[in-house]
C-alpha cells in the first residue's frame, strides 16, 4: 500500500509540474510569480527543476530544427542583399555625379539671369532717366540762358526767360531740389531786376560804409579845433562842419538829376581828398563825399512814381550799415585806437545823414533820423558798458572818457542829444572808481610791506623838510630838537598820505569836461575818497594787523602811525577843498570819513595787542604744573612758582616799551594782561578735572596771587590811579581768603549785603571747590576715621556745604 501512495504521489506530482510549465509557456512573464511561488513551496524543487531542463531541451532541438529547415533562405536573402546594396550604391553615385553637374549647369545659368535682371534695371533707370532730363535739361538751359542774360543785363529777355521758366518749365520738370532753388531765386532776380536802377546808390552807400570812420575822424577833428578856439569866433553853430548852404545844394540836386552818363566809380564815393587844410579848416562832409548820386537817383525815382521805393530802400539800406556800424569788435576794450576807430564810424554816419537830412526834400526825416540815434544811443552805451567792463586799468578808462567826451560834443553840434552819454560816464565813473581802489589796494599793500614798522631817522635838515612836505607833521617840540632825531611815525604814513593826493587827483581828472558844478565833483571826490579810506584802506591795514608773525613792537608802531594819518584828515579836506573851488563848510557837503577809518585801524590793532598779549600769557600759564594734593598748611616757606616768576618779568619787560603808546592804550592792556592772569588762574582752580585740592595747594596758589598783587602794585604803566589794578584780582583774592582763614561764619551771614567781605565770592564757585576739599578729606580719613578732629572737620565741611546749596536755592526762588 505504501508504494502504490507513493506511485500516487509521484503522478500527482508529476501532472502538477506539467500544468505549471504548460502555464509558464503560455503566461506572459509578468504574472508567472504566483506559478514560481507554488513551485518553491513544494517539496519537489529538484524534480521540476530536472522537468524544466527536460522541457528546455526540447525546445532547443525544435527551434534547432526549425532553423536547419530555413537555413538555406536566410542564406539566400542575404546574398540577395548584399547584391541589393551593391546597386544601391553605384545609383548614389549615379545621383549625386548627376546632382553636380545639374549644379554646376544651374550657376552658369543663375549668373546669366541675374546679369540680365540687373540689365533689364539699368535699362530701367536710364530710361527713366532719360525722361526726367528730357524735362529737366530745357530748365537747366533756360536757367544758363537766364544767366546769360542778366550777367550782359539784357533785363528785359530775362524777364520773358523768368516768365517761361516759371510757368512752363518748371512745372514739367517735377520736384527737385534745384527746382525749389530756382523757384525760391525768381521772386529774387525780379526784385535785383527791378532794382537795378539803384546801383548807383548802392556803390554810393558801400563807399560811405567803407569810408566812415574817416568822415568821422574829420568831423571830430573839426569839434577838436572849435573847442581850443574861443567860442566868440564861432558866429553859426555849424560854420564849421562843412556843410553847404540850402542854395548849394539844391543846386547839387539839380545837377545830380538832369540826365548825364551813368556815375562812375569815383563819383559813387569818398572823394580823392587828402587832409590838407586851406586857410586853417578842416574840409567838411561835402568835401569828402560826392552826394550826386543820391540827388540823381532821387531825381530819377521821382519822375518814375517810385519816390517811395527809393525812400524807403534808402532808409532800410542805412539802418542796415547802422547796426553794422554800432557793432563793435570784440577786442575793442584792448586799446584806445579800437575805440577811436568805432567812434569815428558811428560820427561818420550821422554826418551823412545829417547832411542829406539838410540837402534832400524828404528822403529822410527828422523823426527817422531821431529814431536812428535812438538806436544808435541804446546799442552804443550797451556796447560800452559791456567792453568797459573788461577794462582793469585806469588811465585806459581815463582816456576812453576824454574819447566819449569828444564823441560827444562832436554829435551835440550836429543837434543830437547826448545827455545819455554823460549818463554814461557818471556810471563809468564808478567802475574807474573800483578799478582805482583795486591799484590803490595793491598800492597799500606794498606799501605796508615794505615798510620797517619803526620811526624814520632823520640826520640833517634836508631829509626832515623832505618827510615834512611830503606829511603835514605840526610838532614844535619835535621841530627844537638837534639832529639826528626820529620822527614818531614810520616811512607808511608819508606814503600813505601822498598815495591819498594821489587817488584824489585821479578822480579829478575823470571829473573834468563832465559839465558839472564844482559842487558836483567835490563830492563825488570826497565820496570815492571815503569808500578808499573806509574800504581799501582800512581793509589793508586790517591785513597788515592780523597777518602771522607780528610783534607787538609792530603793532605798536601801527597805533603810532595811525594816530598821525587820524589827525591829518582836517588836512586833505582842505586839499580837496582847494583843486574844487568849494569851501569845507559847505551846506550838505560830504565829509571825510577817514577819523573813524584810522580809530577802527588803531582799535584793531589794540585788540591785536591785547590778543597776541594774552595768548603769550597762555603760553607761560601752559607750564603751570600745580601740586592739588599738596599736603601742608601754608607757612612764610611757600615761594612763588617759577612760571608766574617768568611770566612777571616778561610783562615788565613788554610794558616798558608801551611807553610811546597812549596812555589809556597801554593801562588797557595792562588791566586786560592782569584780568587774563586772575581768570585762567580761577580756570584752573575750578577746572572740572581737578576733581581734588588740598588746603596746601590753595596756599600754594595763593602766594601765586600775591605775587601778582605785588607786580600791580609796582605800577607798570603809568596812570592808574590808587590800587586800581589791584581790582582785577579780587575775585581770585576773596575766594583764596575765604577758603584760607575758613571764615565761612561771616561769608554765610553776610552774603548778599553790600558791605560783606566776600562780596565777590559766588556761592556756586564756593560750593564746587568745597566740594573738592570735601573729596580729598575723605581720601585722605580713610584710615584716620576714628579720629575727632578729623571727624568733625568732615561734618564742617558737609555742613557748609548744605547751606551753600539752601543758600543758592533761595537765591535762584
């Protein structure tokens, strides 16, 4: 029975291994891991693993088989192939030879064409081409014809040429640019057709434009003469400017319109006229131009009708040159000569105009020439103001105003107003003050630079009349002494003062011929003189007293010298009153200001002093090197510090050589030295970093003090009255005692009484410097607690400083 369940099993087994390959053969792969499963979850592994190789076999016999069957066709098909590729490879190169050769075929062919594109363009163009000059070339001759013609003035056939070229031509020729050109110069040529009768007139009128400058030199020249002449030899106001007679030239008009041959060249301008001068005259505008072929010209347009063409072709043809002519050079501030020559021109110009004003009926007005010289007076003080402007050197502005002057007067007795002229100068007048003040600036400042800051030796009496007439020096005690001797002040103030004359002479010369009362210039005088005292002048003398390196010795001196240049001021008054004709005690008169100029100088140098002295004082306060936590009472031992001995015999020495200044200069600088001192030593005293003082250092600075009380009371300047001095150190004085005898008793119960001994004693100044002590008595009880002096010496001490502070509270209630 055993085997015949195992027989069983196995058959089983066997039909199971089956089903699973049967499966495997016909699952897709993907769903054959159940099957797999089942397989190595039986028992049987190894059987049907054996099954499966069994099965593989099988297989490979069929395919095996299958392939020995069809082998000879795949052979076949192969061989086929490779006879197939070998065809297809002799047809490549079969197309692709036949390829190139298309190729090189077609570019032989592509070149022809395009050859023939760009033919059948430029056949294209030139025929196109051809017919715009076919319409084009009629108006390029016609044009060339039209030329022609007006060059040999045949103006008529022109005229017709004009006519056809614009009406027929042109339109036909389409538009171009040398079409618009042509259209845009027809209206012109009809115009120079049209005015080809004025040739003459414009030679006339280029003659004059050209020659004007030297019509107005004559003309100029002519206003010269009258001016040196006495003015009873002139009986008519214009005998001598040249001018004809209304019966001259009317005649001249006369002759100028009856007919003639055409005006030459030497006819239509200046005439051949050099500047001889019969019988002592200067020849006029008549003998310079030839005005005919104005008069013929007029005659001319007026039996024409055109009378009003020629008038107003004139008028606008000579306001033309005006602006020409009243358009000066931009270099003509350079020099007088580009001046003179733009004056001359602008003469010349109204000299024309004023003569054919008085020899033509009408072809100028008075109200177009007034306009004319409205213009010309706008853009000629315009001009001059600018180019003016440019000017830095005063004789040049000198002479330009002699110029205008001229200018001036010339045109005057033309009839022309000129007042705007002399408006004119007066604002130059300002400019050639500044430009005055800057030379005189540079002037001072050489002066004070080269000067020595000391009195001048004199050795014999020429030298002492020499510095006398050059500075009004008024000293008799000065004048017994025997030479040599030294004048007070140095070689600055007879410079300045003659540097003073000087400036004054260079405003009156500006002043003259300027047709004002002497009134007038004395005070523009006085006035320019004031603005260099008070600006130029004191400005110098402020340089000179803050630049570096000067000394008190120099200082000083300038105090001496401005003293002197003070008390000649009464002086140049006079000397401006006596080149003006006009009395210094004159209703409204300016005066000089120059006392208050030299008082603020002398201040400033007085502030120098006082300055520079403090800042040496400084310098010795510098080494001050104070001892705050010395210990010791005070005692007869105590000597001064070495600074302060130093800083003493310095200001000995300095005041000793304040004995020439004045006397309230130098007791201010003594008061303001000793006042310094008392300050910087307070300063140091309550300085916020000295956080501790003993008793010791107090007595210490306190014999400082009496030290200082002691160089006060010797009296190192003269003038002080009792212990005057002494009063600069009372504030440093009171707190010293106050603090040194401890008498905080009668400073609290006196505070604020008018006889109380601390009168000067501030409770707020008190207070901080207790409060140091307080400080350095706690250090230094430390370890000295327990002892009952000490402790109630520390008590005192909060106590007074407990009522200093109530004592300050109810003051600031």
């Amino acid at each position: 029975s055993e085997r015949v369940t195992t027989r069983m099993a196995s058959v089983e087994t066997a039909a199971e291994h089956e089903r699973i390959l049967r499966e495997i053969e016909s699952t897709d792969t993907n769903c054959i891991g159940p099957t797999l499963r089942s397989v190595y979850d039986g028992r049987e592994h190894g059987l049907f693993m054996e099954k499966l190789d069994v099965r593989i076999r099988n297989h490979d016999r069929e395919i095996e088989k299958m392939c020995n069957h069809h082998f000879q066709g795949f052979v076949d098909s192969i061989t086929e192939l490779l006879k197939v590729r070998g065809e297809a490879q002799k047809l490549k190169s079969q197309v692709t030879e036949t390829n190139r050769r298309l190729q090189d075929d077609g570019k032989e062919l592509m070149g022809s064409m395009e050859e023939l594109q760009l033919c059948r363009v430029q056949q294209r163009n030139i025929a196109t081409t051809i017919d715009k000059l076919t319409h084009c070339l009629p108006v390029l001759e016609m044009y060339s014809r039209l030329q022609e013609q007006m060059r040999a003035k045949r103006y008529y056939p022109a005229l017709r040429t004009l006519e056809q070229l614009e009406h027929t031509c042109l339109p036909r020729a389409g538009q171009y640019r040398f079409c618009s050109i042509m259209a845009e110069n027809i209206p012109k040529l009809r115009i120079q057709i049209r005015d080809t009768a004025m040739t003459q007139l414009r030679d006339f009128l280029e003659s004059i434009r050209k020659h004007s400058d030297k019509i107005g030199e004559t003309a100029i020249k002519q206003a010269q003469l009258q001016r040196s002449l006495d003015s009873s030899v002139s009986t008519q106001p214009r005998a001598l400017i040249g001018r004809r007679s209304r019966k001259e030239a009317a005649a001249a008009t006369d002759s100028g319109g009856h007919g003639g041959s055409p005006v030459s060249e030497q006819d239509s301008g200046i005439l051949d006229v050099e500047d001889e001068e019969e019988d002592d005259e200067v020849p006029g505008a008549q003998d310079l131009v030839d005005f005919s072929p104005v008069y013929r010209c007029l005659h001319i347009y007026t039996v024409l009708g055109l009378r009003d063409v020629f008038e107003n072709y004139y008028r606008k043809q000579r306001r033309k040159q005006a602006r020409l002519v009243l358009q000066p050079h931009s270099n003509m501030h350079e020099t007088l000569e580009g001046y003179r020559q733009y004056f001359n021109q602008i003469v010349g110009f109204f000299v024309v105009e004023d003569h054919v004003l008085h020899t033509t009926q009408g072809l100028v007005n008075r109200a177009y020439v007034e306009e004319l010289w409205e213009l010309a007076l706008s853009k000629l003080i315009a001009a001059l103001r600018t180019h003016s402007s440019y000017c830095d050197n005063p004789d040049l502005v000198l002479d330009l105003k002699n110029l205008i002057v001229l200018f001036a007067d010339t045109l005057q007795g033309y009839g022309f107003p000129v007042s705007q002229l002399f408006d004119m100068l007066l604002e130059m007048r300002e400019q050639y003050g500044e430009i005055l003040l800057k030379k005189w600036n540079i002037t001072f400042r050489q002066v004070l630079d080269q000067d020595n800051f000391s009195p001048i030796p004199v050795s014999t009496e020429q030298e002492y009349k020499h510095y006398t007439s050059q500075f009004p020096l008024q000293d008799p005690e000065l004048d017994k002494l025997p030479f040599p001797k030294k004048l007070p002040f140095s070689e600055f103030v007879p410079k300045v003062y003659c540097q003073l004359k000087e400036f004054i002479y260079a405003c009156l010369k500006y002043s003259e011929d300027l047709h004002l009362s002497s009134t007038e210039v004395d005070d523009m005088i006085r006035k320019s003189t004031n603005v260099l005292l008070t600006r130029t002048l004191s400005h110098c003398l402020h340089y000179a007293i803050k630049k570096k390196n000067v000394g008190l010795a120099e200082l000083v001196q300038v105090i001496i010298n401005t003293t002197h240049l003070e008390q000649c001021c009464h002086f140049l008054e006079e000397f401006i009153s006596n080149i003006t004709n006009v009395p210094p005690d004159t209703a409204n008169a300016t005066k000089l200001y120059g006392t208050s100029t030299f008082k603020d100088a002398r201040h400033a140098a007085e502030e120098e002093i006082y300055t520079n002295l403090n800042a040496k004082i400084d310098q010795f306060l510098q080494l001050a090197d104070y001892d705050w936590m010395a210990a010791g009472q005070g005692g007869g031992t105590l000597e001064a510090s070495d600074y302060l001995v130093d800083l003493i015999a310095f200001l000995k020495s300095t005041f000793s050589v304040f004995t020439n200044l004045p006397g309230k200069v130098a007791q201010t600088a003594c008061m303001s030295a000793c006042k310094h001192i008392s300050t910087s030593l307070m300063q140091l005293l309550l300085d916020p970093e000295v956080r501790q003082i003993s008793v010791g250092a107090l007595h210490q600075l306190n014999t400082d003090v009496k030290e200082c009380e002691g160089f006060a009371r010797a009296g190192p300047v003269a003038g002080f009255q009792g212990d005057t001095l002494l009063l600069a150190f009372s504030d440093l004085r009171q707190l010293l005692e106050l603090f040194t005898q401890w008498d905080w008793t009668t400073y609290l119960a006196d505070y604020g009484k008018p006889t109380c001994k601390y009168l000067r004693v501030s409770p707020h100044t008190a207070l901080a410097l207790l409060e140091k002590m307080r400080e350095t008595s706690r250090k230094n009880n430390v370890f000295a607690q327990f002892r009952k002096t000490d402790r109630d010496r520390q008590k005192l001490i909060d106590t007074i400083i407990k009522q200093l502070r109530n004592l300050i509270a109810q003051h600031h209630a």
